[in-house]
C-alpha cells in the first residue's frame, strides 16, 4: 500500500465531497451525543486543516453545556502544540476568541495559553479502518505522544465515511484508537 497516495486521494476526496457540509453537521450531532455522559472535563482536540471535520463547535457547546449545568467541573479544551525536539504534542488551552499563532506547519495554536492534560482525545483522521487503527498525515505526532502520555487520555477518531478503509493494514508503530466517530455514528467499536 503507498500510504502516501493513499492519503493524497483521500484529502483530494474529502475536500471535494459535494455534502461535506451535510456530513459536518452529521457528526457534530454525533459528537455531541456522544459526548453527553462522559466525565471527561479536559478534552484535546485539534485545528482542522485539508477539510477536516470541525470539533470545535460541538467542544464549545459541550463547555457551554456544562456551564448551564453548573458542572462543579470547569470544563476545558486543548489544542496541540508541536514539540519540534521531540516530535510530539502537546495541549494548550484554547476558547474562542484567545490569542492564536501559526506553528511551524502553519496551523494555528493557542498562544501563551496554559499547559492542559486532557483525559480525552479527539484525533483527526485522513482514513481509518477496522481495531481503531487511523491513517494520518505521515508525521506520527500522535502515535508519538500516545506512546507515552501518560495516563494515557481516552482517544477517539474523527471523520468522514468516505475515509473508511476496510483493507488498512497497520504498521507497528500505528497506536489503534479507543473509538472511531463519522458522520453515520460509532464505528469503533462495533
């Protein structure tokens, strides 16, 4: 499998889906019903570049949420920042509104925001396939940071159904995700 044309075609293929809009909305309502019985009160997540789905809004309302609830539990989200040495990530807290600045592969991330460890990870997802395994962008980031935080956060996978691969054949660096979201619902686990 070249796992590089793989994902040229898969990110050519999402950000042409003529319903991306429909989907995106799709798994926001999954997303947030997903989320309604977690205990989770810091969440990681990710800037979403190439078409990638959006987690933000649905992480937003999830906070909000809370806050109507008067959740003693201040509910927090994160969005990674590179270690460049270590070729991991970090989270750092994000809200709407507060200071961004572009990494050094232009995605924005939070600026000067506190350091957060999250319990729970939404990862972005290029494709996956079947036992929670994801396809990236080839960088391995999050399968670095996975290998060792520690405790390990709960991870989830996002993305379209036009990502699922049912031939995807891991290597054995790839850290298989605990569940897999897309615009149809759960697919990991079934």
């Amino acid at each position: 499998m070249d796992k590089a044309a793989l994902r040229r075609a898969l990110v050519e293929q999402r950000l042409n889906l003529p319903d991306r809009l429909q989907r995106a909305d799709l798994l926001q309502q999954v997303m947030r019903i997903w989320l309604v019985n977690r205990p989770d009160a810091i969440i990681g997540a990710y800037w979403p570049i190439k078409g990638e789905f959006d987690p933000l809004p649905a992480l937003h309302r999830w906070k909000e949420d809370g806050e109507l609830q008067g959740d003693p539990q201040l509910r927090r989200i994160g969005l990674p920042v590179v270690n460049k040495q270590h070729k991991t990530l970090t989270f750092h807290a994000w809200y709407p509104g507060c200071p961004m600045e572009e990494d050094a592969y232009g995605i924005p991330k939070p600026k000067d925001t506190e350091l957060i460890v999250p319990t729970l990870l939404f990862v972005p997802c290029v494709g996956y396939g079947p036992g929670g395994y994801r396809l990236g962008y080839g960088g391995g980031f999050y399968d670095r940071t996975l290998a060792t935080l520690q405790p390990r956060p709960f991870t989830v996978g996002l993305g379209y159904t036009q990502g699922y691969l049912d031939d995807f054949e891991p290597e054995l660096h790839d850290q298989p995700l605990d569940a897999i979201l897309n615009d149809n619902g759960v697919v990991w686990p079934v």
